[in-house]
C-alpha cells in the first residue's frame, strides 16, 4: 500500500507509537510523511514532505498560527496527497490543535485518525497554576482552538484509540466511538519473575502535575524513600515539583534520554517503577516498565488499569489509599526479591498488523 502519514507532534508516548509504527509498516509498505515539524527527519526508507512553520512566541501569535498558518499548511498538504493517490491516510495529533484541520480537508478519503487524548487543559486541571487569572485568561483567549479541535475530530469517521479509557473519554468529549488498539502490549501466557532490587525506584515522564508527582512522592516518601531517579524533561511545573519533593525529603536524580537502549538498562537497575499519571490515556512508560520485569505501583486511574492486574504484575491504588500504598511498598522494599507474574510484553508488530488490516 501507499501510505500517507500527518502529524505535528512533540516528544511523548503518540511520537513513540507513531514512530514504532513506521518502522514495522514501512518494511512493506511505501510510507510518506507529512509533518509541519522536522521531529522524525531521521526515519529511512521513508518519503518526507515537512513544511516549514514559525514558532509562536506568544498567545496572539499562537492564535495566529493555530488559526490560520497551520490551517493553510494543512490544506496545501490535503492538495498533495490528493493529487498522489494515497491508499489511506493515517493522521496523528497535533501538538497544537490535537485534531488537525486536515481531517476535515481529507473527510472523503480512507483516513485513520489516531487519538491519543483530548486537549485536557481545556476539561480539566493540568498545572499547579491552574486556577490562576493568567490561565484561565489564556483559556478564554484560546477556546477558538478547543472549537477548532471539537469540529475536526468530530469529521473523522474512523478513530482508533490506546485504551479503552481513551474511548470513553472520546465517546463522552466528541460523541465519537473508535476502535481500541493498545499501542505495543502483547498479552503473553503468565509467567513467574523474581525481581530485585526493590529498594531503588524509578518514575519516567516530563516533569508536570499531570504525571502525579506529588502522589508519587507522598507514596515513596511514606514508604520509607529518600531518593528516586527520574526519566524526564522540564516544564513550567518544574519548581513545584522540586519544592514538593524537597518538602517530602526525596532527592530526583533527573536525567534525559530518548534512547531505548540507555532508558531499559535504568528500568533494570530499579526494582520499583512509579506510575502516578493522573488520568493517562495509556502508558507506555509503565509498558516498558513491565517489559523490563520492574514491580509497578500504579494510581488506579486512567489507562494504567489496563496495564496493571493488581497483585499480578504490579499493585494499583487509589488516592485515599495511598497510606496502605505506602506500608506495602515499605514491606517490599526490605526484601532482597519479590515474585511477579508476567502477563504482557512489548511487541509492535502486532499493533502494525492490526492497523493495516483496518486499512485495506
């Protein structure tokens, strides 16, 4: 098939499908990428079409470039794939306006549009800051791109989604139904792990309040925890999050890497994985963590459940019962190894068949 694929996304775990996507289909496939930014120029054996774009740098020129250059970018590109004959499109999101315009452009063609989550600042808290009059201000000032992202979404015909939370978000935002594909996860025949290590932990995400920190902190400071070690870049969240951490007595050894190879050898080295993401759509992270056989406490929320069978490959929680959370991990963290069951793996070819096979 020829294949065209649109996105305009920053790093993250859609980047991480898409990107695992590419290199399983593009063995088979003829594979164009259609992108406003330059994020995956390395991918080989693949065509790309980048068109250049300014970089807002402030709210009048984001609204300029989320109402009218980026709109403008991504009918030049419906114009080109058209003019191609593309077998299908596949359109991911948009760092900007989460449901791009060019599903709207593209309504009549065979199109995928793969929602990874809505644009969550507009339907819920999403920073320390969050109430204050500079952002909510800027969430007036932007509810033009909230429309923008409801219209376009609400165009697609079919959406595939990472979890089945992400389709009752998307069913209950937009009023759309998708099909769930889970980026990555094989179920596998339960297998007993022994894990060790269990006095060293580790959390991997950007530094914000959504990815629950403060939980994460409280749970391990609890616990009897005075250090972690963090996989992840910072945002405007950053120095509550120190502030936070220092205030539990938690050191964050904070690192940065994208490589796989660097980032499996750190979930190796813990014995304990954090995922306190407060509703997450999915989780890669935490995929990746039970790949690499770490004992995962999990906030019970979001698509982390849908990872984590509580006292199989991991234990889950919820907020209120973060106490209990705590006496658990502090019992394990003094043994030398636990017992885990596997019951699911990374493997991204499954996740390609199932994506081409929509497609035809």
């Amino acid at each position: 098939m020829k294949i065209a694929i649109y996105h305009n996304l920053d790093k993250g775990g859609a980047l991480v499908q898409l990107e695992k996507l590419i290199e399983k289909i593009k063995v088979d496939h003829d594979v164009h990428i259609f992108s406003p930014n330059e994020v995956l120029k390395n991918i080989t054996k693949t065509t790309h079409h980048f068109y250049k774009t300014t970089q807002p740098s402030n709210l009048y020129s984001y609204l300029l470039h989320a109402t009218i250059e980026l709109p403008q970018i991504n009918k030049n590109i419906s114009i080109e794939i058209l003019r191609n004959n593309f077998d299908v499109v596949y359109v991911f999101p948009c760092k900007v306006l989460q449901s791009p315009d060019i599903i709207r452009f593209l309504k009549n063609k065979n199109l995928l549009y793969f929602f990874a989550e809505r644009k969550r600042e507009f339907y819920e808290k999403t920073s320390y800051d969050y109430f204050s009059i500079k952002r909510t201000m800027a969430r007036i000032l932007r509810f033009p791109v909230q429309l923008k992202d409801f219209i376009n979404c609400r165009n697609a015909d079919k959406i595939i989604t990472n979890s089945i939370f992400s389709n009752s978000i998307l069913n209950r935002t937009y009023g759309k139904k998708s099909i769930v594909i889970y980026p990555g996860m094989k179920h596998v025949v339960p297998i007993n792990k022994k894990v060790a290590n269990t006095d060293k932990a580790i959390i991997v995400g950007q530094l914000s309040y959504t990815k629950g920190y403060d939980i994460a902190f409280n749970l391990l400071s609890n616990a009897g925890y005075r250090e972690v070690t963090v996989i992840g870049r910072k945002t405007d969240d950053f120095n509550q999050i120190i502030n936070i951490s220092s205030n539990l007595g938690i050191k964050i050894n904070l690192l940065e890497t994208e490589d796989d190879d660097e980032k499996d050898k750190l979930y190796k080295k813990h014995g304990v994985f954090i995922a306190c993401q407060r509703n997450e759509p999915f989780g890669i992270t935490t995929l990746e963590a039970c790949y690499n056989n770490n004992i995962v406490f999990g906030l019970n929320e979001g698509g982390t459940s849908e990872i984590i069978h509580h006292g199989l490959n991991g234990f889950l929680f919820d907020k209120e019962s973060i106490i209990n959370a705590s006496k658990l991990l502090s019992m394990l963290r003094i043994r030398k190894s636990t017992n885990i069951i596997k019951i699911n793996t990374i493997d991204w070819r499954i996740m390609a068949e199932k994506i081409i096979s929509i497609s035809k």
